[in-house]
C-alpha cells in the first residue's frame, strides 16, 4: 500500500522523449513512483511501454526529457548504472540460465568469490535468506533453474533484484506466462516487497489485475503519457479503455446469439483418451455455437484441443466431424475435413514469423491458389487483403513481415487463415494471449461473427472471465474429464473456480 | 522481441559508412548485388595478379566447367538447407551413383541403347540413397546431420564394395576382346554455342532449380517447414511427406552431378566427390541462405560456387599451394557470414519494436 510521505518521489520522470530512425517511439511521457507503491504502466501494443522499460533500465538512451532519482537528476547510461542505482527489470521472457542452480543465478555476474573461487556454502545461504523473503523457503538454492515453472523463474529472477539492494523492480508483464494460482501466489510476493518499502512498475494488459495489486496508473497512448498517478479505487474500467484506446467501450464482449435448435452437430467427441491426461471425454459442439473449456493449466484443456485436432494422438475414442470419424493423429486429416486450430503459442506454434502477411494468411490454403503446383502469388495477395481489410489487420501491407505486428494482429492472421481455408469447427487456444484490450474487443467480434455465419467453436482460455463471456456453453474440466456442462449465461466466475479446485482436491 | 534489448544501440564505423545503402543491402536483392560485387572484385584482382592467364575466354569457360558440377549439387543442398536440413552425403552419393553407372552391365546395356541409361542408373541411386535420408529423419527421427553423416559413411563403403576400389573407365569394358562404346564421353565434349554440355547441364538445373524453389508449391512448403516446421504441421502441410522429398532431391542433383563428372573425368570412382558436400555447404551459406531455414536463394548459391571456383582459379594461376587455398577458403566462409548477421541485425534495428 501507499505510505503517507506523498511529498517525495522515488522516480520522477519528466517528458522522456525518445525517436528511432524518425519514428517516434515516446513522444512525452511523464511519471512518478513512489516508494513502496505498484504502479500500473498501461497502454496497447505499440503505445511505448517496452521502450518506456528500455529507458528506465538504462537499455535506451531518451532523446529529451528528465529522470529524478530521489530527487535528484541522473542519466542512466547502461543497465549496470541502473542497477547501481537500484532499478531492476523483470523481462516477459525471463532471462535466468537454465543449466545453473538456482543460487548461482541470483548471483550470476556479481559471484561472491576470492581469487575465481566460488563461495558456494554462503552463497546458498544468502540465496536461502533471499528466497525467504519472498516467501518462498520452499525452493532449494541448490536446484537446477531449468526444472523450475515459470512462476518459480520469476522468483528467482526477483530474489537477483533483491540480491542488488534494490528500490523498485519493473515487471514487463509478469503474469502472461502464469495461470491463475500462481498470479495469487506472485501478488503476495508484490505485497512482501512493497511492504519492505520497494516500488513496482507493473506492466499488464489485465486490467482485472491492476485493480487487484495496482496502487496507481500512468496510461500510455501512442508514446504520450494520457493520464499520470491516477489512484485505482477511484477509477473506473471504461474510463482507463477509454484512455488507452481513445475510444468509450460498454461491453468488451458481443451479444450473444440464440442458437438454432435444428443447428446440426458439428463436433462429436466420443470416449477421446489421451492416456495419462484425461480420459472417457464425451461432448459435442454445434454449428454456431461456441464452447468454451475451462480448466486450470495442466488440467489437459490444451491437450483436449491438440487431440481433437490430431496433434496428438489419441489413445482411446474417437473424433468425427458431421458423423465422419477422424483418422487419429493425423493434422492433415483433420484440416481436410473442416477443422482449422489457432494454437496457444501464436509465435512458435502459429506463423512463420520472417514470412509476410499474405503467405502466413494462406499457408493452409497456398496450393488451392496455385495451378498444377505453380503458385499464384497474385491471387493469394488479393485474397489476403480482403481479409486484411474484414478483419481490420494493420498495418494493412500484405507483404507486411509477421514478425512485426502486434499480438492481437498476429492473432487476426490466424483467424484469416482459417476463414480464407474455409472451417467448419474453428478450434482456439487462448486466442486473446498478449492482445491489448482495443484489439480484445475486436477479436470476440470476429469470433461472434464466425459463429454466427456457422462454424463450431471451440475456446480454451486461461481467463475465465473470457471463457464466460464469450462463450454459449461452458464445460468446466478437471482432471481430465468434464465436470459441468452449463450454459455461460448460468454459471460464474465462482462456480467454475469451486468446480475446478473441487476436482482438483478429489 | 526481447533479444534486442541485448544489442546494444552503439553504430558500428562499418554500418556508419554504408549509411543509407544499409538498408538496401539487408534486402534479398542487396544481397545478391553484394555477391556480384565481391565477384566483379575477384575478377580485377585476379586481373591484376594473374594478367592474361586468367582473363581470357578460355579459361573463362574452364572455370564454367569445373564449377558446373559444384553448382548442381549446391543447389539440391540450398533445397535441403533452406528447409532446416543438411545433407552431408552428397558427396558419397555422388561417388557411389558414379560407380554404378559405369559398371561393366550398365556400360554395356548402355553401349546398345545408349548412354542415357548410365544417367538414369546414375539419378536412380541417388533418388535411392536419398529416399533413405529422408525416411530415417522424417519417420526415424533422427536429426539430417546424424542420418547423413551416416549416409556419408556408408555410401562410400558401398561404393568401394561396388568398384573394388578400381576406377571404372567409361569405354574400358572389353566384350569379345572390343571395348564397348557408351557415347558418354563425346557427348560431353561437345559444346553447344561455344558452352560445354556441363555448363549446359548447371544453368537448366539451376533456372529449375529457382523456379521450383520460387514459383512453385513444392518451394513454398520448405520454406515454410524452414520457417516454422510446428507452423507448417499445424496448417495442415504434410512436414513428414515432404521433408522425404526433399532428400530425395538432393540425392538426384547428386545422381546428376554424378553423370556430370563421369562425362568430364571419363571414369566412375569411388573417390568421386569426396568434400563436395562441404563446398556445397559453404557455397550455400556464403550465398545468402539461412542455415536455420526458412530462407533459401539459389542466385545466391550460385554466386557462391563462382566465387570459390574463380579463386581457386585464381590461386592456381599464380601457384598458391593448396594448404594456403583452404584457409582463404575458410577465411571467406567466416568473413561472408559475419557480414550477413551484421547485416541482419543492422535490418532489425532500422525498425525498432515499440
């Protein structure tokens, strides 16, 4: 929480401006951190968060502009002058050695040593101390980092912080590689360390989460601080959107559509096993409707879609489209007959990043554009930018490299190249990971549009509030089998959480 | 993406002097232009150094001769490169398809039908021998380095079996006390228009070559798998089918290179093509194409085998020992690249991700 001394500012940052090659990145941002506070930095993809972190952490160089530093002007030359000052950054890709332990970690570059001899038995100790404070005496100093879960890496990658005496921590995104336990479990290690009189600048595009941890928020738009120190009880969802998007939203999902009681059965899945993960899975999905699965991670909600898709195969049971039984673990089969999947990891699962636009959008569908195996590059550039222009994707270049686009436009890729195959059942894993929430908004249309016109979904989210809201029906898993089947306009946020922890404890 | 926090933003003199052609040169054109460039240089040096001997036609076409071979296996390697792969067996494939192909039943099959016969013997090991490549790292799973250098091994074993470690002269098969007449040979003496038949025989394979990598599905889908080979799967390409392929492509531009050599050398050997893979392979990345996949040039390729051929030429003009030839070899292996990652890294950092 707040302490009462407002009078002082930690960090004072005054009209940074900073120009890559012309382009503006920080066109004028202003904050102030206090100690002991957790300022929420937020703003869509491109709006200048990451160049905002790169400047603090010493990464950048501003152009123009003033940071104070308990009061003081500094430079920050480089991110060791950071450090030395008592800044520490927490990137989204955590940057900890998987081959070391976790102690040699904490002290990787700054090793208590004598003469090139490693002073292992202290340095465990003082890891031991580090770890504790954090809350967390349940981790060995001497285990390997690269058995730890994501959650686990970041408290390793804080406990270096801390071993640096540091006054604030900045978190880029924290939470988008956790599920929902361990954002609980990374909150109270936030408040162990606000209470020890450390600030947090905290970087998310959870909204839900700021109002949770967050103290105040600075609002970044197109590199211009919108709003600076706004206090979070007393300001509302809508108004920050608002700010961050420069346009008034009601509701971030679509109305919902009834659905057809003659709409015909799309997907059936019929006793589907994958041994060791879930086992005896029977639902089905209708043409235009669309079932979200809820679940934590590791409940096999990733793995049930994977199946149905053929990526992994089955061990029992089966998958049909209208009535036809797939062939079983084969992809190829399961896109020949209708089936299209957006995979949880967009980059790495999803698009061929150094590729453009248009060929990412007709990877699936390339060879129906081409005539007796001779491509035509003209016809897929025309069909890519109808959909470009459909789905609203920017920059709206069809030779565009993919690797440069937003998240939430790298998700609309995924959905064109689906709609441009052509889909009966449209399966999504965590279609809305790393998309800010202007783009959020746009995304559930579209997938309410496809919907409507008939294709089956299939959703998969880590955030419930998603699944709920976006869905028609929802089934709750847990230990790999369907505990509740509702429609979403039935349950809450609740009930899915004591269904899941339910199955969870039996 | 967060790697490029580690770069830092410090310009080095180079890039300052390349001022705005930096930009250029990051792009695929730039690439090429740079190839013919550091080609154009070659030449006046060689000029310089050499006079007369090397500036002339003939030896020109000389040139053109010796790199026909080299350029034909490179490209069925920028194939297999551009896709994620390697393939260091093309060398032992090229001798083994040679020792087939000339011995004593295929030559004199081939004396009553033709010489052609040789060249399908010669293309049909290699499709063989790279059918294999392909099924043991598609189905096996086995990484290409392992599964060919498997390959490497092997082939040549059973090209010496095949031989008896004799060399199998084209013509030196004797029925009835009358050496038979394949018509190999001279065929490959001529020269159509001037050119040789070898040089012929590259720039088809390699205007194929292009085409097929450029403007076709097949060139698309090892893009594609070089790209993202989970991508690739998860659209619903079939990665397994085609990584076969594509061994098998490299195998038959060996088979090619096989015929190609026996024609100029006149004899099949089980030493044939011993290195040619790792000239094909420096000849490959010197050119432009990423070794991790997902970009392939065969312009560039080609670039690169005349690079290496016209220095060669070069240093056996003004009699270089061969020791000082490999390490300038090496040496323009390692300066090629780091040029084309600063290049790289320089095109990233133009446009800043916000």
């Amino acid at each position: 929480m707040i302490k009462d001394d407002y009078s002082t500012s930690l960090l004072d940052v005054r009209g940074i401006t900073k120009s890559f090659a012309g382009a503006r990145a920080l066109a004028g941002v202003s904050l102030d951190v206090r100690a002991g506070e957790v300022h929420c930095v937020l703003g869509q993809n491109g709006a200048g968060k990451s160049t905002l972190i790169k400047v603090l952490s010493g990464a950048h160089q501003p152009d123009e502009g003033t940071i104070l530093w308990n009061g003081e002007e500094v430079a920050i030359t480089s991110p060791v002058a950071a450090l030395k000052l008592g800044i520490a950054t927490m990137y989204q890709e955590l940057d900890v050695v998987d081959g070391l332990t976790i102690a040699e970690n904490i002290f990787l570059g700054h090793e208590d040593a004598t003469g090139g001899m490693l002073h292992v038995a202290s340095m465990n100790r003082e890891a031991r101390a580090l770890l504790a404070r954090l809350g967390h005496r349940e981790l060995s100093p001497s285990a390997e980092v690269g058995s730890l879960s994501a959650a686990n890496k970041q408290i390793v990658s804080m406990a270096r912080a801390l071993s640096h005496d540091i006054k604030l921590i900045i978190m880029d995104e924290p939470s988008a590689v956790l599920d929902a336990g361990e954002v609980t479990k990374l909150f109270t290690v936030i408040r162990e360390l606000t209470s020890q009189g450390i600030a947090v600048i905290y970087i998310s595009h959870r909204l839900e989460e700021i109002r949770e941890i967050g103290d105040r928020i600075t609002v970044i738009k197109d590199g211009s601080s919108m709003a600076s120190g706004l206090l979070v009880p007393e300001t509302s969802t809508p108004e920050v959107i608002k700010l961050m998007t420069g346009r008034a939203v009601d509701s971030i999902f679509p109305q919902r559509t009834a659905l057809p009681d003659d709409a015909p059965v799309v997907l059936t899945v019929d006793s589907l096993e994958l041994r060791g993960l879930f086992s005896g899975l029977n639902f089905e999905v209708r043409a235009g409707e669309i079932v979200g699965l809820a679940g934590l991670v590791g409940s096999g909600r990733s793995e049930i879609l994977e199946t149905v898709y053929g990526a992994r195969r089955s061990t029992g049971g089966r998958v049909s489209i209208r009535g036809r039984a797939l062939r079983r673990g084969s992809v190829d089969a399961a896109v020949a007959a209708g089936i299209g999947m957006s995979p949880e990891e967009r980059k790495s699962q999803g698009l061929i990043l150094d590729e453009p636009i248009f060929r990412n959008i007709t990877l699936s569908s390339f060879a129906r554009f081409a005539k007796a195996g001779w491509l035509d590059e003209r016809a897929e550039r025309d069909v890519a930018r109808e959909q470009i222009e459909a789905l609203d994707l920017r920059p709206a270049e069809p030779d565009r490299i993919a690797r440069t686009l937003s998240g939430g436009n790298q998700q609309k890729i995924l959905l064109a190249r689906w709609l441009v195959h052509g889909t009966d059942l449209l399966l999504l894993d965590e279609p809305t990971r790393g998309v800010d929430v202007g783009a959020r908004a746009e995304i559930y249309a579209l997938i309410r549009r496809l919907a409507d016109a008939g294709t089956a979904i299939l959703l998969v989210s880590s955030e419930i509030e998603e699944v709920l809201g976006l869905s028609d029906r929802v089934l709750v898993i847990a230990d790999g089998a369907v505990v509740s089947s509702a429609a979403a306009a039935d349950i809450t946020e609740q009930d899915v959480l004591d269904l899941v922890m339910k199955g969870a404890a039996a | 993406m967060s790697d490029s926090r580690a770069t830092t933003e410090t310009t080095s003199l180079p890039a300052r002097l390349l001022g705005g052609t930096r930009d250029y040169l990051g792009g695929s054109a730039g690439r090429n232009i740079g190839l013919v460039l550091a080609l154009v240089v070659l030449i006046v040096v060689g000029g310089i150094v050499a006079g007369d001997r090397f500036i002339n036609l003939e030896n020109g076409l000389i040139i053109l001769r010796l790199a026909s071979v080299s350029a034909v296996v490179a490209v069925g390697m920028t194939f297999v490169i551009t896709s994620g792969g390697i393939d260091l067996s093309i060398g032992s494939i090229l001798g083994l398809a040679s020792v087939v192909a000339t011995i004593a039943p295929v030559q004199i099959a081939a004396s009553q039908v033709g010489w052609w016969l040789m060249a399908v013997v010669a293309l049909g090991v290699g499709a063989v021998a790279g059918l294999v490549n392909g099924a043991v790292i598609a189905y096996g799973k086995v990484v290409p380095f392992i599964a060919t250098l498997a390959m490497l091994v092997a082939a040549r074993g059973v090209a010496e079996l095949v031989s008896g470690k004799k060399t199998l002269v084209v013509d030196g098969v004797f029925v009835n006390g009358l050496s038979v007449h394949t018509g190999l040979v001279e065929f490959f003496r001529g020269s159509p228009l001037g050119i040789s038949w070898l040089v012929w025989f590259a720039i088809i394979v390699s205007v194929a070559g292009w085409l097929l990598l450029n403007r076709t599905t097949f060139g698309r889908r090892t893009v594609a798998i070089g790209g993202n080979p989970e991508a690739a799967r998860l659209a619903g390409i079939k990665v397994k089918r085609h990584t076969v392929y594509l061994y098998v492509l490299s195998g038959v531009s060996a088979g090619i290179a096989a015929i190609m050599l026996v024609g100029r050398t006149t004899a099949g050997s089980s030493t044939n093509g011993t290195l040619y893979e790792l000239d094909a392979i420096a000849a490959v990345v010197v050119g432009g194409t990423l070794l991790i996949g997902g970009r392939g040039t065969i312009t560039g390729t080609i670039l690169g085998v005349l690079i290496f051929s016209i220095l060669l030429n070069i240093f056996t003009q003004i009699n270089v020992s061969n020791s000082i030839q490999d390490v300038s070899k090496g040496l323009i292996i390692i300066a090629a690249v780091l040029l084309q990652q600063r290049l790289a890294v320089r095109r990233n950092n133009v446009k800043p991700k916000l």
